[in-house]
C-alpha cells in the first residue's frame, strides 16, 4: 500500500515538473516575436506593449522599416516604453531595420546581430545598445537624447562596426550624447568602443546642442543644458576617423565632465568650444587620453595635426574667457603620439595643456606617463584660481615649433602667449625621467609662493 502511494506521488511530481518546464518554455517562447514583414513589425510592438514582460526579443527574418509615425513618412519610431526590446537576425545573415531621415526611439533597446541603417537617429533618452555582433549605418548623426525635447537622463553604447556621419554635407556633428535643441536633466553617457567611420573634425561630445552644425540652425533656439554628469568614452578600432572632441560646445554642464579617450585618431581633445557665454562646465572636468592597456603596442591614440588636449579653453581662445568651476585633470599614457611612430616630425606637432585661455576654479592636475608630444604647459593665457601641479613620467616631448624638426619640447607651468597667465596656488613640477628639453615653473618675472621643480631620474 505505501509503495503503491509513493508511486502515484512520484507520477504527480513528474507531471507537475513537465507541466511547469512546459509552461515556463511557452512563457519564455512568448516574449520572441520573429517578424519578416513591416506589419509583423508593428503587430510584435503592439503584442510587447500589451503584454505584462519587461523584457522581449524580436527576430528578424527579413529587412523591415521601422514604423512610421503620425507626421509622416519622413520619421519613424521604435520601441515600448516601460519595456526592454532585444533586436536580432534569425540567422547568420545579418537583417536590415532601417529608419527614416528622422528615427526615434521609444522604450530601451539592444541591437544585436543586427544592421541599424537610417540617417539621423534620436535615441530619445532611453538606454540604447549596439553590440559588437551588429553594424550600424547612419548617413548623419546620432543623438543619445531628443529631438526638440528635454530628457531625463542618456545612455548609449556603440561597439557595432559601420559609420555614423560619413560626410560633411549633413551638418557638423557625428556623435551627440545629449539633446538636439533640448537638454538633459541628469545624466549622459555615450561609449563607443566599435570600428565607426565618421567625418573628420566634425564634433563628438556627451552634451547638448543647439544647432545641428549648419548656418543658422540654432538662431532663436534656448540655451541648452546637462543638469547631471557628462561621460564620454572613445575607443575606436578605426584609425582613419578623427573627430573633434570636446566636453562641450556651447551647452552649460551643471555636473562633472569626463572625457576616456582610449585609442583612435582624433583631431583635438579640448573641455570647452567655441560659445563663451554658454560653453561652461560648473563642476570638474577630467581627460584622460590613452590607456596603459595599449602601452607599446599599436592600439595607439593619434593626436591630429595642432589639434592639442586642453582642459579649459582651446587653441583660438586667446584670452582667460571659458569658464571651468572646479578642478581640471588630465591623465595621459604611453600610447598617446603626436605624430607617427617610426616616422619623421610633421610641422605641427600637438601639446598639452592643462588651461589655454581658461579660467578655472580650483587646480590644474596633469600627469603625463610616457606620452609623445610636442610640450606640455599647466596654463596659457589662463587664470587658475587653485594650484597647478604637472608630473612627467618618462615623457618623450618633440617640438618643430622653432624649425629643428627633432629639437625637445618644453615643459612649462605658466606660459605666457601675449596675455600672462596666472595660478592663485603654487607651481610643481615633477620630473621623472624622460626626453624633456627645459623645464620652468613660469617664463613671466615672478612665481607664486611655494612653486618647485624636482627632478628623479636621469632626463636626457
């Protein structure tokens, strides 16, 4: 009789066992939507937002068009608010969504094995993901937040392979981790990791603009805002793209700024552009360029042509006029190069500085570890209120600056460039090693109080 009882339980647990595995399969089975046409498209969207998950994923088993919205064919959108949508291809080859001229997103989204072609594309606030199994192609730029619209807060993620802005005819702007025309209220967060083609010089920054780069677009426009902090992190595996890349460009940040520029080809790496009154930074900025993952290999971060790393200010600044409140560092590595390893100097040759025409709040901080270039200067026509503090670790500076094409650069904390510069703290200079031609706490008359240069090692 008990063996009989335990056989009839064991038979129960069995069945409820394979009831529940089938249940929580067909659960699961639910939330994948495979669609091969633009109306499955749409119907898998309708379902997702219907249903009570969180999560879905839709297979593509053809090319679709994302869906066009209620002001015409020219915008589409995509996504579910509340809701988190995987997109992927149903095989190994890899399926189109593709956008209209204006693609906006509308809930949180992974691209993943996927091909997200369009022209511009607003990623409207919502955490936005391209893997690095996907491609991305997009004839004009990408915005991590709104078109025309304030946003909580941005995310966004690109280690996709592709382009994004190739060209210069679609404005001045690849990559924007903020709003077109609006702001940000928190935060913003823009990476990009992948191989990405995109016009050289053009902009890429974790702000907000007003204007898409072309004559006139920001006329009449309020100024734009990042209320949180700003990060941007670049680490491109193409080599031929080489973006201007700054803090900001005419939007004020409330919060902190930082700039991760790991490897790639870029043009400049300055904290503030162009827009006086509006290109402020009210917290601290950080810049780290290189990565001592890359040190002596050839994952390098090429400096282009004069286009310097400055915190406060940039080169056509002139005098102390950008506004940083708080402190400025900026952290470089051996592979950052201002000109071609193994190559002769080219005529100009990209330096560091920590402030040129600048004004900053608190302190300078630069800690150079192995880096090329052509010098490295704390302040330039600039007003630091703090200290400024520069240590060189095994630095290799080069300066054409005089017509000696391998002639050995400078490292100064006060230079002068017509306009004095000026620091409220003392001027420290730490050597350690390295390649360094002349070293001075300031070329102007006199020196704050407590300024020093000590000297380790044997620098040639």
């Amino acid at each position: 009789m008990r063996k009989h009882f335990a056989k009839t339980m064991l038979m129960i647990l069995v069945m409820l066992t394979v009831l529940f595995a089938s249940a929580f399969s067909a659960a699961a089975e639910s939330n994948v939507y495979e669609v091969s046409t633009n109306n499955d498209l749409s119907t898998a969207l309708q379902n997702i937002a219907a249903g009570t998950d969180t999560e879905a994923t839709i297979v593509l088993k053809a090319d679709v068009d994302a869906p066009v919205t209620a002001e015409g064919s020219y915008t589409t959108t995509f996504g579910v608010g509340g809701k988190h949508i995987t997109v992927k291809s149903a095989d190994s080859e890899m399926k189109k969504l593709s956008f209209a001229s204006r693609g906006t997103l509308t809930g949180d989204c992974t691209f993943d094995n996927v091909d997200v072609t369009g022209s511009r594309l607003f990623c409207n606030g919502y955490r936005t993901i391209f893997t690095e199994n996907g491609r991305i192609h997009l004839s004009e730029t990408l915005y991590g937040g709104g078109y025309k619209i304030t946003v909580n807060s941005t995310h966004v993620e690109i280690a996709a392979s592709g382009y994004i802005n190739p060209s210069s005819s679609s404005g001045l702007h690849d990559v924007i981790g903020g709003s077109y025309q609006g702001s940000v209220e928190g935060d913003t967060y823009l990476e990009i990791t992948g191989d990405i083609q995109m016009m050289g010089g053009n902009h890429l920054n974790p702000g907000c603009v007003k204007g898409d780069g072309s004559s006139g677009d920001d006329r009449d426009v309020p100024d734009v805002y990042v209320g949180g902090n700003a990060t941007l992190i670049y680490d491109n595996k193409n080599s031929t793209a080489s973006p201007s890349i700054e803090g900001t460009y005419g939007c004020e940040m409330k919060g902190n700024v930082t700039l991760d520029i790991r490897s790639g080809q870029v043009n400049e790496i300055c904290g503030t552009q162009e827009f006086v009154d509006t290109s402020i930074i009210r917290g601290n900025l950080h810049i780290i360029a290189g990565n001592p993952a890359y040190e002596n290999t050839n994952r390098i971060l090429r400096l282009g042509g004069n286009g310097s790393i400055i915190g406060a200010g940039h080169l056509n600044a002139g005098a102390p006029i950008f506004q940083i409140g708080g402190n400025v560092t900026i952290d470089t590595y051996e592979n950052v190069w201002s000109w071609e390893k193994g190559s002769a100097l080219p005529s100009d040759i990209s330096e560091i500085y920590g402030a040129y025409g600048g004004k900053v709040g608190g302190d300078v901080i630069i800690n150079a570890n192995g880096s090329h270039v052509g010098a490295i200067y704390g302040a330039t026509n600039s007003d630091v209120h703090g200290a400024i503090t520069i240590t060189a670790t095994d630095v290799e500076l080069k300066s054409s600056r005089y017509g000696n094409n391998d002639d050995d650069g400078y490292l100064f904390g006060l230079w002068e460039d017509r306009i004095p510069a000026t620091a409220g703290g003392p001027v420290t200079i730490n050597i350690h090693g390295g390649d360094i031609a002349l070293s001075m706490a300031t070329d102007q008359t006199t020196v704050p109080a407590g300024s020093s240069i000590n000297v380790t090692g044997k620098p040639k």
